[in-house]
C-alpha cells in the first residue's frame, strides 16, 4: 500500500508499505477519501506541533519533553493520529471476529492519509452516502461539540471569528438552530461564502473596524449571546471578549499552538465578568454528558453530512500521489484554501 511519510519538517513524500491483513475485530478498507486539517495537522507537517516536545498526564496537564516525537513519521505508524484523522474508505475484508459489518460497507473512521486502512472501529456511513460530505466528518464532530458546549439557542445573537472550513459549518449550524449570525475575517472571498451559506451580516476585520462597537450598535447595546473564535489566531481572542455581552461565554475551538503570551485580558474581560471556555472535542459539556455520547454524536454528525451545504467549501480537490504539493500549498498559501479533499481512486 501507499503511505504518507514526512522526513522532516515540510519534507513530505508518498512511499511504499507492507500492506496489513484483516484479524481478530479489524478489518481492512480501501481508502476513497481523506480531510487535510488545515490546523493540527498542518502543524506536525510544519514541525511546530507543541506535542513534539511536550507531553500530557492523565490530567492533560503538559510537561517538557524534549524530542517527544521525531522525524521521519509514516501515516501507517502505531498510534500516529496526526497524519490524517478524517478517513472515508470501503470494506474489502473484514475481520473474523466483526459481526456489525459486511465487506463493500462505506465506513470512516479516525486515520491518517493512506491507501488502505485497518481498524476495529470503523463507523458504517450509510449506502449512498456522497464520499466528499463524508470526509468532513471529523470536522463536523468538533463543530456539533462547540454547539452543544456554547449552547446556542432560538434567535439568539452570534457572532463567529474565522471563516475557515470550521467556522463556515458553526454558521449553517447556528442558522439551522434560529440564531442570527454575524460572521467576521481579514478575507472577503471567505465573507462573501459567508454571505451565500446564510450570515446575517459580515464584518471585514481588516477594513470595517470595531466590531465590539458594531456588535454593540446591532443589539441595541447588548451585545452578543454566543461568541465563537476559530480562527487560531490570539490576538483575535480580545476582539472576541469585547463583542460578548455582560456576563457572556466566549467559546474558543482554536488551538492556540504556539500559545498565548500576548493574549491581552483587559478592561472588557473583567468589567464583564467573561467567561472563556475551551471547546476541545475529547471532552463533552457536563450539563449533557448523559444525553450526547459519542455513538449519539457521531448519528448526529452523519446527519449533518448529509444535510449541511459542505460542496461550497471544498476548494480543492487532490489525488493522493500529490499530496506533498497539497501541503506545500496549504502551508505556503493558507488564505487561499478551505477544505482539501484527498481522493484515492
């Protein structure tokens, strides 16, 4: 099989690997289609993933460790989920001790980028499902996660920093649940699919400038009800703190990866009683861990695969053998990018 291998930072290439046999509960897919994360996954790619020198607890608290994870890093690895985690495939032989699935099943499941996937956890996509709206599963399960952490509710007032693919499905969520929605980033083109996909209204952060005074004036002096910040950026975070109401929740889905020494929590911040809460997608909101568990999740996104308009944010389409140019143009040209789609056959 054709594995995804780095050799260094921004030194990627396909090779050849011994292609796995289906035993016990795994089983082996043909892979159709991956997701390239343009956030985590980006970062292994660049070498500046704080995990390859840091380490987590039980606790997820994070200790020093020097050269915890090194270069080269092939996507077919034990336990390398940062090479890809957003994989469509079809069954091609099952394992003797599977009982839920049959070979030529549409499945996904949680891997990197490679032709031919085992696993014992595959989630069964139903039959007609378009593979393209099944690759942003993964994504789609971050955003649900937000949604049910920040708890938007029926003509509520939201606002979103960060048009990216991420951001792009937290807006037709939000419109989907009676919200009105202003959408802001630095980038017209993604505004103007802002505008298409249902926003409200839309604020150029680079030319429009104060959107604390402008959520303010839209509200009648409220401001917003649910805040979300996507964009990864944390200077944007402040901005986000201002357009929040009094004793409103700024909900972060970023991961700030080269952390946050800059992040200016001011006059709003403490004058509004703000609360941060990290929407991160290995945890659930306490209030309903009971009612949204993970196989509940995972139906629920399924569901929003099939239903969201997710077509208009593709913006490129790749074959796997030019995958190393792909991250190349992800890496050098960001803006120009939403999801990338990685097609196998």
């Amino acid at each position: 099989m054709k594995v995804l291998r780095y050799d260094g930072p921004r030194q990627a290439r396909i090779v050849e690997a011994d292609s796995p046999r289906a035993e016990g509960k795994q089983s082996l897919a043909k892979t159709l289609a991956t997701s390239i994360s343009a956030g985590t996954e980006m970062g292994f790619y660049r070498g500046t993933a704080p995990q390859m020198n840091s380490r987590t607890d039980r606790n997820r608290l994070f200790h020093s460790a020097p050269d915890n994870l090194k270069y080269p890093m092939q996507s077919d690895g034990a336990g390398v989920w940062w090479m890809g985690y957003s994989a469509v495939g079809r069954l091609v032989e099952v394992g003797p001790e599977e009982k839920s699935l049959r070979e030529g099943d549409l499945v996904w499941t949680q891997q990197g980028h490679k032709s031919t996937m085992i696993s014992e956890r595959f989630v069964k996509l139903p039959a007609d499902m378009d593979v393209e709206r099944a690759s942003f599963l993964a994504l789609l399960d971050i955003a649900f996660n937000g949604m049910l952490d920040a708890r938007v509710k029926l003509l509520d007032e939201v606002i979103i920093f960060g048009m990216g693919t991420l951001g792009l499905l937290l807006l037709q969520m939000c419109k989907r649940s009676g919200a009105r929605v202003m959408a802001v980033d630095s980038l017209a083109s993604r505004l103007e699919l802002a505008s298409r996909l249902g926003a409200d209204s839309i604020f150029n952060s680079a030319v429009d400038g104060d959107v604390g005074l402008r959520m303010q004036e839209a509200t009648c002096g409220r401001g917003a009800d649910v805040v979300f910040e996507v964009t990864g950026n944390v200077d944007v975070l402040p901005h986000a703190v201002r357009c929040a109401g009094v004793e409103g929740i700024v909900t972060v889905l970023s991961f700030y990866q080269r952390g946050a020494a800059s992040l200016e929590l001011g006059q709003e911040f403490h004058h509004k009683r703000i609360t941060l809460r990290s929407s991160q997608v290995g945890g659930f909101n306490p209030e309903l861990r009971q009612q949204y568990n993970w196989p509940r999740r995972q139906e629920q996104s399924i569901w929003l695969a099939q239903n969201l308009d997710l077509l208009p944010l593709i913006s490129h389409r790749v074959p796997f053998e030019q995958m190393p140019e792909a991250l190349r143009m992800i890496d050098e040209n960001p803006s120009a990018c939403q999801a990338v789609v990685v097609k196998y056959e």
